[in-house]
C-alpha cells in the first residue's frame, strides 16, 4: 500500500521520493487542495506558515500525522485533531542556532558591533574587550538545541550548563533557576512555546541574573517578557541578543529598535543555507518511520 504525504514544494518532493512506498504529492500553501489530498495520511505544513492550520485539516478525512519543518509546534499544539500525531523537527536546526547563539555572544564580547560604528565614522577605536572564555553559560532548554550550543561553547574554554523541565543527569531542573541565574555570565533561552512557558523570563528572572550579564533569545519572543527586558536594558543592568521578538515582527516605532545594549536579528537564526535539505532529511526518516508501522520520534510531548 502506498502511503501519500502532502508536502509544500519541490525539496520535500524530492526527498520523499527516496522512500520506500511513499508517494510525495506536491500542493501549493493558500491554494485549494490537489485531488490527492482525500487519500493523504501525511501533512507537512510549510515551514512557518502563519495561517491557521485547522482549514486544512478540515479538508484531510484520512490524516494520521502532521510532520513540521520546524523544531518549533507552537502553532499547531492543541489545533491538530483528535487521534492525528504531531511530529518536529527537532534536530534539523539546531546546529544553525546553536551557531546564531555563539555569533551573538562573541559579537556582543568582542564588541563587533561598537568597532563597526566607529568604522563607519572613520575613528580608530583601538581599546580592550571582554572574551567569551572562561564565561559560564547557562542554557535553559536541553534539547538538540541545548545540546549542539554546549557542544560549540565548550572549545572556546566556556562553561556551558543546562536546564530542562525537570532534572535528570546531566542537566539541571527548571526548579533550579533562582539559585543559579546569579551565578552565570550568559543565559540562553532554548525553550519550546508553550503555556508553561510564556513570560518565563520575566521581571523576577531577569533581576536574579547577575550585572552587566547577557540574555540570549533563540527560542519564541513571548518566552521573554518585553518590557520587563526593556526595563533592564534601559537601566544598562543588562544587555541581550534577540532573535525572536513579542510582537514579531517589531512595529517600527517599537522601543526595541533604541533599546541600549541590543543585538537583534529577525528571526534567521535557523535561515541559512542547506536549512531545507537538513529539515527534510529529518522529515523524510519521521515519514520512513511511520509508512513501516512505528512511531515518529519527534512526537510532541511538551518536555524540553
């Protein structure tokens, strides 16, 4: 029996096409369904869609799983139907912002950015910076994305711990947090969307952390309270490098443009090249998984 899975362009048509009866049917995101869709079991939304998913799925009678592109599932949690699995793709992007992260924190150390103003003004700003070695970076979500940044901060002598939902070797429980936000250099925020963690970064967060400390956001803008961050950064107490944004994107007369002691890219941390191919070689062994009978293993369950 062959297994039909929709997909949003011709990467994942290609890399369906490579498994074992699988057949990949091609459909264009805002237009109507192709024919195919009443035998598809498979869904994989395009990456980032912003539109409400929940009008597709009406349109699927046989869907048993909805595979992302993205490690994130913030926009599907609670909108897939009943008795269909929903599936990340976690391990496809995390190396890239893993990388975002160590780019931020070197920029902001190595003062890049104020060497790059004083070239723009023509003035030779010769002076000593700080350095990401000997830093002790906490990283509060110990998923692949969690994992691949320790793995990258380590060679540049810097001590990486982290934090998940609950402790286990290893790793520390979010519990843990009060006592040890004092005690590190850099927090990056690794965390899924969820509920649970809306505004977990918040004014209490925020005030435990050490001075003149770094707060890095590669997770989703809402996970960070924004005018409790402004706060801080207006006081010069902190500085941080975001990447995602609550709202997003930025309004243009939002106070985030001028906030002092900020790095902000919009939301590319994973946006580089070969992101397609490394979310679909992800995609293409979840949908192997299923089309033999076994359970994806990037099943949402809520843990970080």
């Amino acid at each position: 029996m062959t297994l039909t899975v929709l997909v949003p362009d011709d990467f994942g048509v290609q890399a369906l096409s490579q498994v074992d009866g699988v057949r990949p049917v091609r459909y264009v995101p805002g237009e109507p369904l192709p024919a195919e869709a009443a035998d598809a079991e498979v869904l994989v939304p395009k990456f980032l869609a912003g539109t409400d998913p929940r009008d597709v799925f009406a349109q699927l009678p046989k869907l048993k799983l909805v595979q992302l592109l993205s490690a994130g599932a913030e926009n599907f949690v609670g909108r897939v139907p009943d008795g269909v699995m929903l599936s990340t793709c976690r391990g496809a992007h995390g190396g890239s912002t893993a990388e975002w992260a160590v780019g931020a924190l070197l920029a902001i150390y190595r003062d890049f950015l104020v060497f790059e103003r004083a070239r723009v003004e023509g003035r030779w700003d010769y002076h000593l910076t700080d350095t990401l070695q000997d830093k002790k970076v906490l990283i509060v979500g110990a998923g692949d994305l969690g994992e691949q940044l320790k793995r990258r901060l380590e060679p540049f002598d810097a001590t990486a711990v982290l934090v998940g939902r609950t402790a286990r070797d290893g790793v520390h429980g979010v519990d843990e947090l009060p006592s040890l936000l004092p005690e590190f250099d850099a927090v990056v925020i690794f965390t899924p969307m969820t509920e649970e963690t809306r505004h977990l970064v918040d004014a209490k967060f925020l005030a435990a952390m050490k001075d003149n400390a770094i707060l890095v956001n590669g997770a989703r803008g809402p996970v960070v309270d924004t005018d409790a961050l402004l706060a801080e950064l207006n006081s010069g107490r902190l500085r941080a490098a975001l990447d995602v944004t609550d709202p997003e994107p930025l309004p243009a007369d939002h106070p985030l443009w001028t906030a002092p002691g900020l790095l902000l890219t919009p939301h590319v941390a994973g946006s580089c090249t070969g992101h397609a191919q490394r979310a679909y070689a992800v995609v293409a062994a979840e949908v192997a998984r299923y089309a033999a009978g076994e359970r994806p293993r990037n099943l949402v369950n809520g843990a970080y």
